[in-house]
C-alpha cells in the first residue's frame, strides 16, 4: 500500500485543485489541522479510490494524491481508510 503523498510531493495542479476546494468548503484551520495531523502520521492509502472521513469533511483521493475536499454528507467513493 502506497503511503500518502506530503504537500510537497503533491503535483502543482492538484495542490491548486486542493486550495481551491478548501475555499469552497469553507475548511476551518482546526480541520485542516486534524487533516496535518493525519499526513504526519504517514498513513498507508489504497492503491485506488479512498476518502477519509473527519467527521466535518472529507478528503478523497487516489493511490498516494489527495484529489479533493467533500462537505458533510456529500458521498465519497472507493474505500474509506
């Protein structure tokens, strides 16, 4: 299983992609801080779809790269980690 990818490592357009929906959904800096802790924790991600549920927000993504935010309730595909 692949690990998830840092700030760092993530493509220029998918950390755009990210920045961009943060604002949209209006992410709080305290979720965003529950979401660094997680990435610091170095948390191993399916090689396909996964999301990961924080209970205000989700982040989904795809093998290493987070793709997106999704509000509460909005529905997430592949496999929740």
């Amino acid at each position: 299983m692949p690990k998830i990818g840092t700030w760092d490592s993530l493509p220029v357009a998918v950390r755009q992609h990210l920045v961009e929906r943060m604002r949209d959904r209006s992410i709080s800096i305290a979720d965003l801080n529950q979401l660094r802790l997680w990435i610091e924790s170095g948390p191993d991600v399916p090689d396909g779809d996964w999301y990961k549920d924080f209970g205000s927000f989700k982040i989904c993504g795809e093998g290493p790269y987070p793709k997106t935010f999704l509000v509460r309730g909005q529905a997430a595909k592949g496999a929740a980690v």
